[in-house]
C-alpha cells in the first residue's frame, strides 16, 4: 500500500469514528496558513501580560517572574492529572511522571537565585506597598497541586488533625486546611481580607477538585498499586525526592528569599497579604508531608528543623 494511501484510509477511520467527513476537513486544509512559532506560542499574547503598577523596573522581574510560577504549575499539574486518570498505573509510568513534576521544583527552587539577587531590595519595599494585600498566597494553582497530591488530611493545620478524618465533610475540612492559619484567627473565626477574598474567588472550585482528588491523588493511587510495585526502589525514591523536593528544598527557598527582603535590620517585616509568612512558610511548624509513611519515624520527627 502507498503511505498516501495508508495515511488517507487512517484518517478517513478517524474522522468516521466521530461522525465527520474526511473530504471536508481536506478541503478546509486548502485555504488553511501554515504554522509559525509566534502563532503556535502565542507570543505577542504571552508578551502582553505583564503591566507594572509603579514606575520602579524592578516590579517588572517579580511580575514576570511569578508568571513563570505559574506557568510551572500548569505543567506540574498537567502531569499529575494523568496519573490521576490513568486507570493501571504502572511503577515506571508513575516514577516518570513523578521525577518530571520534581525537575520543574528543582527548577523553581533554583529560580529564587534569581529573584533573591534579581531586585533592588530598596525598590522592592517600595512597590511591595502597592500590592497589598495581594499575596503569592493566593496562588490557586498550587493548592490544586497539593490537593492532588496527597490525601486531605495530611494538608489539615497540625493542631487540628485528630479531629478530622474521611467521614469529614469537605467544607469542615477545607477550613481547617493549613494555609488557614495565614488568615484566620481560630479562636474568633475572623478571617483576614486575604483569605476572604481568595475563598470567594476560589472556594468551590477547590472542593469540586478535592473531592475528584479525594480518591485520585497521588499518595492514594501509590496505595492502590499491588504491592509488588509499591516496593519498587526506584519508586520510592522518586516519591520521597518529590516530598522533599516541594516541602522542604522549594519551601526553604522561598522562606529564605521572603527573609532577604522581609527581615530588616533583624525587624520582620509583615508579608503583603498579612500573614504571618514565617510560621506560615516554614515546614518545621506546619509538617506538610505529602506521603508520610514512606518515611521512618525519626525522618518525621525531624522534618523540616535541620534547614
């Protein structure tokens, strides 16, 4: 058979299977323009997201360099999504997806050199006043990420973690989350502007997303697999190194780039938002861990006082 030939009979199966007709799509291809990179990337689109609030350049690297988080995210999260929906989830399969989403933490921790080094400290504490009371906190997209990667429990403020269990409901849950404590005053329930805005922004789209990955995040799908693979090295070192890699190397870099510019003259400045980024960001005090029995009993107790 020609490869025209073969190639046609493929496509005709292809449009067939959805009810289209192969003719037409071959006649739209000959008035369709060919592709170029400035298009496929959408470039200028791309190149016209940033728009600085003062007039200091130095708002110009944080702007561009938080969309880069983000866009990192969307990548991390798109792997994560397919071992998610992936019904026979095989060791390598899982360690290759695994091992992806660490090299783009490895990735953004490495980035805070740059934004650590990459401002004037002066006009950062200078622009920093015109976002407030934005803060990185209200990044969406990681808490997407931590939701699907472990189960919901392990993300429950620490001091709330005996009361909750998966006869919870979402809403209970979701208010007790850790990233709570960076807006709320558990002895009144006041909740800072901060958190309040990000919930009404966010809210239920979290708990529609928690619930799908309720049973499909990553530490469950580990549990799932039959034993001979959960014993597989290879990965059980990529999930520890993913553990690690975005609770403890990622966090303390950003930690350690808040400090550079937030602590002044041995004076701790407030985070934008509010919060009390210290205990908010440090992992000794909150103890996310992702996947906490594929560490030993020490490793836990440890977790996060030696950085």
């Amino acid at each position: 058979m020609e490869p025209n030939k073969e190639i046609t009979n493929q496509l005709k199966e292809k449009f067939d299977a959805i009810g289209q007709d192969l003719d037409v799509h071959l006649k739209g291809l000959l008035y369709s323009k060919p592709i170029n990179y400035w298009d496929y990337v959408q470039t200028d689109a791309l190149l016209d997201l940033q728009t600085q609030r003062t007039v200091l350049p130095d708002e110009m690297v944080f702007i561009m360099y938080h969309q880069i988080n983000e866009l990192l995210f969307k990548m991390i999260l798109w792997e994560i999504e397919q071992v998610a929906k992936e019904e026979n989830v095989e060791a390598t399969f899982f360690s290759n997806k695994l091992m992806r989403v660490s090299r783009y933490f490895d990735m953004l921790t490495s980035s805070f050199e740059i934004m650590k080094d990459g401002m004037d400290i002066e006009q950062y504490n200078k622009f920093r006043n015109t976002l407030t009371p934005a803060s990185g906190f209200q990044s969406a997209q990681y808490r997407k990420i931590e939701f699907a990667s472990t189960e919901l429990i392990n993300l429950i403020d620490n001091r709330f973690r005996e009361t909750i269990d998966r006869n919870t409901s979402f809403e209970h849950a979701f208010n007790h989350l850790y990233w709570q404590a960076a807006g709320k005053d558990y002895k009144t329930g006041k909740k800072s502007y901060l958190l309040t805005v990000f919930e009404e922004r966010y809210k239920d789209e979290f708990i529609r997303f928690a619930k799908f990955y309720n049973t499909n995040n990553l530490w469950t799908k580990f549990k799932q697999l039959p034993q001979e693979v959960k014993e597989d090295k290879e990965l059980i070192n990529a999930m520890r190194h993913y553990d690690y890699t975005v609770n403890i190397t990622w966090v303390m870099a950003h930690y350690k780039t808040a400090n550079h510019y937030l602590n002044i003259g041995g004076k701790t400045v407030e985070a934008t938002g509010g919060s009390e980024w210290v205990k908010y960001m440090h992992p000794k005090y909150q103890r996310r861990i992702f996947f906490p029995e594929l560490w030993t009993e020490q490793e836990l107790k440890d977790w996060g006082k030696d950085v």
